[in-house]
C-alpha cells in the first residue's frame, strides 16, 4: 500500500512539473519580445511560504495533546506523528530531485516512524527546514533555471523548489484536517479570534 502511495506521490509531483513545465513553454512563447525585468521573486517568495508554513507544523505539532500523536483518521492511513515526519522527510527527497544532497544517515524508509516523541519530531521539523532553507538561500538565478531532464525536457530546479511549496501546503491542509476532526483548533486560528474578539471590544 505505502509502495502504491509512494508511486502515486511521485507521479502526480511529475505531472505538475509538466504542467508547469508547458505553461512555462507558452508563457515564454508569448512574452518573447518582453524585455522588462521580471517581477516575480521566486527565491523569496518561497523562502517566505515556507518559513510561514513551518511555523504552523511547529505550532500544531506542540498544541496537540500527547496522546494524539499516534491518531490516524483510518488505519491505512498516516497519524500524526507521521505527518509531520513525512514533510520534514519530503525535503530532503524533494531537493534531492535537483542534486541536494540528503544529510549523512538519512533513510527515507524508516524515517516516518522513526519516533512519536514531540520533541524529536519539532527537532526533526526545524533540522529540515534549516536544510531547505539553507539550500534555497544558496541559490542563484542561474540554478532556477537549471535543466533537469530526467523530471521533463524542460523541468528545472525552480520546478523542484515549487513541488516543495505545494507539497507542505498539502501536507498542512492535511494536518488542519486531522486537528479538526479531533475538536483541535489551530494555534493560528485561536490568535487570530482573540485578536478579532479584541478589536471588537475595542469598537464598543
């Protein structure tokens, strides 16, 4: 089943670089005569995205109670703990796709239920985005645009780095779920009613 599920994961990460990959074609069909610098701060804005959404993994992973870290909505499903492994382990397997190499003992296999202890898991989540962060940071223009052949004929390193921002917002959606169905407000979502209820007292 986790063979499946691993497949399936993979497949779709290659169709949305296709997808990307095609509109990147036309798009650059269409503005062939736009000299304009571009716009779009892709490093940045990545960086931004990513570092936001590591801070509500954190957040959650502390606000849950112990014992629900092995929750799962289903057994062939992951639990918590696992989530929240999974994405930190996905950014090293993601990276890799454009050459980042993985830290020195990693195995993507065992990883995911490699500990249910809270601490280890917010350990494992700040250790991987350090590393994604410090892979993104080192970055230039140049490697964005780095062809990478065995992902599409014209799939680039910037497609990795964009699978990596859609695949941590996937995985926190998931995550929310999971948190909703055990009557578990999110820690974001909790400061932003206080804030809201505060203004409105304010107001009266």
């Amino acid at each position: 089943m986790k063979t499946l599920f691993t497949k399936t994961m993979f497949l779709r990460y290659v169709v949305l670089a296709a997808v990307m990959v095609t509109g990147a074609i036309l798009a650059k069909a269409a503005d062939a005569n736009d000299k304009t610098a571009p716009s779009y701060d892709m490093k940045g804005q990545a960086l931004l995205d990513l570092e936001g959404v590591q801070k509500k993994f954190v957040d959650l992973a502390n606000a849950l109670p112990a014992d629900k870290l092995t929750w799962r909505p289903s057994p062939d499903s992951r639990s918590f703990a696992e989530v929240f492994l999974h994405v930190a382990g996905e950014r090293y397997g993601i990276l890799a796709l454009m050459g980042t190499e993985k830290p020195a003992g990693f195995n993507g296999k065992t990883f995911e239920k490699s500990t249910t202890d809270r601490a280890q898991i917010v350990e494992e989540l700040n250790k991987s985005w350090g590393f994604a962060q410090s892979a993104i940071q080192g970055m230039n223009n140049a490697d964005f645009a780095k062809l990478l052949p065995k992902l599409g004929p014209q799939a680039n390193a910037g497609d990795v780095v964009y699978i990596l921002v859609a695949d941590a917002h996937e995985h926190l959606g998931q995550a929310v779920a999971y948190a909703r169905e055990n009557g578990i407000v999110p820690p974001w979502t909790v400061e932003a009613q206080k804030k809201a209820a505060e203004k409105k007292a304010e107001q009266k």
